[in-house]
C-alpha cells in the first residue's frame, strides 16, 4: 500500500501529464476543425477520472458516492463560469477573464458548502445552469475557424509547461491550505481553465470563448456521467461505477460529435 506522500505526488504528477497533454492536443484541434469539437475534447473526465480512481484506491463505494454529488453540484458552478468567461473573453484579456471566471467558481462553490445537497436538488442546479448558461453563450458559439497558425520554436513548450504549472498550483495549493479548500480545489475547472489560458493569448478571446461555451453540451452529458457513478458506486462496487461513467460521458459526446456531422453534411 502506497503512503499518502507517494500516493498524493502519483496523483499531481498524472493529473499534471494528462492535463497537459489534453490541452496542447485540444488546442491543436481547434485551429483545424474549430471550437466544437475542442469544447467535446475538453469535457471528457480526463481530470475528474485520475481523481476519482486515486480515491477509490483509499475509501469506499459509499465515500466514491458522496464525492460524486459534490463533483455534481460543481459542475452547475463550472456551466456558470464558462458562461462568465464567454462573456468577458469577448472584450477583455485572459487575466481578467478568467480571475472573474474563478472568483465567482468560488464564491458558487461557497455558497453551495451551505447547501443540503439531494441526487434531486443537485440535478435541479445542474439543468437550471445549462439552460441559463446556454441561452446567454449561445451568440458566442459559432465562430470561424482559426485555421492553422505559424507557431515559435518553443511556443507549444511554453504553453505546455504554463499548463502544467497552472494544475500545479492549483492542486498544491487546495491541499496546503486544508480540507476545505482542497474540497473547492478538487473539482476546479482546470482543463477548462488552461485550455482557455493557451487558446486566448494564441487565437484570441473570441475562439477561446467559442470553445468553452461549445463545452456546455459536454458538460451537460458529464452530469449524467456523475448521477450514474453516484447512483450506481454502492450496488456495482466503485471500479463499475467509473467505468460506467466514462462509458456515459464519452458516449454522450461522440453522439453530440456524430450529430453535428450528419446536420452540417452537405445532402446529396
């Protein structure tokens, strides 16, 4: 059995790598197809899944399930940062953008500690933030392909180790700094957040924007994701559960995928 010291630099270190990868890859992609398939990228359980295993490699199914409802009730404040960061990113430069985007990740997440959170409620919250949040993003969605970009030598190094310093940070931070704050730090937008980071200075506010409101669809499918892993942790044991959760989020989006491309395929 791995100590908690080993077990917690395990989990930074892959959490950090995966990230990385992800972002620099979603980026890419983006500059070739557009925001919509970078938005469907980035909602893939790429850094919840890490997290989720390391702890169900020290607690329980019952543990697994609770930890689900609060990753739940996070996900309707992370539908309203998108919405917030979509908006400012319009006009404003990455810093400001995502700080407010944070600040007010945060004060949701606060408020929502307050709350005595059901399967029930939480869905409310989540299906009450998608459909505001789709409706105010919905003019920032289509925008036109960045087309691919001359780039430095080390311009994708860079971006990559500021993602990974960002994970860093904010992982490392959620832990020095106690229980709770690690409770707000564990379901932190950070793919989202560092996707914006590298895609904003790069492409511009506007594409950067159109990606993390094309995410929301994606994030509504990773709400089913989680009412399955915490509806099913304790019956099907927590190794099913994840697995059934990614089989529900990543099925989710292909189907989003699959259906944007039969709408937009040319009739013969």
């Amino acid at each position: 059995m791995p100590s908690p010291d080993i077990a917690y630099l395990a989990m930074l270190t892959l959490k950090m790598l995966i990230t990385m990868l992800v972002v620099v890859g979603t980026s890419l992609i983006v500059e070739r197809t557009g925001p919509f398939i970078g938005g469907m990228i980035a909602t893939v359980p790429i850094s919840a899944g890490p997290s989720y295993i390391f702890l169900a490699l020290d607690h329980d199914s019952a543990f697994i399930a609770s930890a689900a409802l609060t990753t739940l009730t996070a996900n309707a404040a992370t539908m309203l940062f998108v919405t917030v960061y979509a908006h400012l990113a319009q006009r404003q430069g990455i810093v400001r953008s995502l700080g407010i985007g944070w600040l007010v990740w945060c004060v949701l997440m606060a408020g929502f500690s307050f709350v005595p959170w059901t399967l029930a409620t939480a869905l409310l919250a989540n299906g009450l933030a998608y459909v505001v949040s789709a409706y105010l993003c919905k003019p920032f969605m289509a925008v036109p392909r960045a087309g691919v970009l001359k780039r430095g030598k080390w311009d994708i190094p860079m971006r990559a180790f500021g993602v990974v310093a960002l994970v860093g940070i904010v992982i490392t931070l959620g832990n020095l700094a106690g229980p709770q704050a690690a409770g707000i730090a564990a379901p932190f937008p950070i793919v989202l957040s560092s996707l914006a980071a590298m895609l904003h200075p790069r492409l511009g506010g506007k594409i950067a924007a159109a990606t993390l409101a094309n995410s929301l669809p994606g994030l509504g499918g990773f709400a089913f994701a989680i009412t399955a892993l915490h509806v099913t942790a304790v019956p099907l044991g927590s190794a099913w559960a994840l697995a059934l959760a990614l089989f529900v989020s990543v099925g989710w989006n292909a189907a989003l995928v699959l259906r944007k491309h039969l709408a937009t395929r040319p009739s013969t």
